[in-house]
C-alpha cells in the first residue's frame, strides 16, 4: 500500500492552475468513468438507487436515489429522509461550513483503504495506520471548514454540496473531469474518477 503524505492540503484543493477540459468527444476514459458509476449506483451500491428523475415512477415510499449534473458530477444523500432533515440549515452559495470526508479513488466498486487517498475522518485513518500507514506524519481529524463559492475546493464538490443539510451524510462521485482533470494531484494519477465520503457537521 502506498503511503499517503500530505493529503490535507495537496489533493482537497484544486489548484488555480488546473484547467480542465475534454477535448475529444470521444474520449473513451470519461464514458467508461460515467458508464461505471452509473452502474455501480444502480447495481451493486447498497443500497441500490435510481435517478432522481425516476423517482415519481418508483413504488417505494422513499426511493433512495442519486441526483446528477451532466454526466460528472452524481450524488447520494444517505440521511435525506432522516426526520426532521428539512428543518436543518441548507448549503447554499456563500454559506461557510464544517465537514469530515474522506475521499477515495473509484474503480466502478465499493472503495477500500487502499484506494483511500485523503481524510481527516478518526475511523479512517485509524483504518489507514492498521493497513501500515506511518503514523509518524501529522494528521488533523479536525473538520474541514469552507466556505462555498469563495474556497479551493473542488468545483465538482461545490456543485454537489449545494441543496445539502447540516447532518446529512453524502456521497459524492466525480468523473475525472470534474475532479483533477489529466494532472497528477498527490495521490491521485491523471484522470481518476473519484467519490467522497461526506458528514457535514454544521453549516453557517
């Protein structure tokens, strides 16, 4: 297992530098990416889910589902039918708030440690450490605080985070173009689809 260095500030961020843009229509990486994760929501993904475009079709009282922007960005809210969810404050453009993530990379199955790449979860790293992780390097397991629209986080991740609540917990699956595009981020080589874990603590 690689050792993970830096994950913190290296691959949460996108650099102002990072371009990203797919040039050939055609480019068989990024359909085989939206193809898998679709499939893997739909399929194998517990629990499985549909689009959310499906949902007025659906016989279930509360059909779990995805919500997606173009063919990028897709997200899972697991705690959306959590009572009392609707009276919690909403991330919206602006708003300023608090989140423990961790992030892996997404080989069309349920991630494992080993394609674990940043966190600042306590259980996650704890996970990272048993599979041989040197603990000697400084971690913070403190939350994450952003602030929407004005912050280096991920576009994609932006985009996805908006219209969530304080205490839902997330699932958010990015294609490549919509993560780091064809730059090599720390851990994370060109052109990796990627899927962030997501509890956001409060929001401002």
């Amino acid at each position: 297992m690689k050792l993970i260095r830096n994950i913190a500030t290296i691959t949460v961020v996108v650099m102002a530098l990072i371009t990203v843009g797919c040039n050939n229509d055609t480019d068989t990486v990024l359909t085989s990416q939206q193809t898998g994760i679709e499939r893997y929501l739909t399929g194998s993904h517990q629990p499985r889910l549909i689009v959310e475009d499906e949902i007025g079709s659906s016989l279930d009282e509360h059909p779990q589902f995805y919500t997606r922007w173009g063919q990028n960005i897709y997200r899972y809210i697991a705690t959306y039918y959590d009572e009392g969810r609707e009276g919690m404050d909403e991330v919206r453009n602006g708003s300023t708030i608090e989140m423990i993530y961790t992030a892996y990379l997404f080989n069309n199955s349920a991630p494992t440690v080993n394609d674990m790449f940043a966190t600042n979860d306590a259980e996650s790293l704890q996970k990272l450490v048993d599979a041989g992780l040197d603990a000697e390097y400084e971690w913070t397991t403190e939350p994450m605080r952003v602030k929407i629209g004005s912050s280096k986080l991920l576009k994609g991740l932006e985009t996805a985070l908006k219209g969530c609540r304080e205490g839902d917990s997330v699932e958010i699956y990015l294609t490549y173009e919509a993560a780091y595009g064809k730059h090599y981020i720390g851990e994370v080589p060109s052109k990796s689809a990627v899927v962030w874990f997501i509890d956001i603590v409060s929001v401002e």
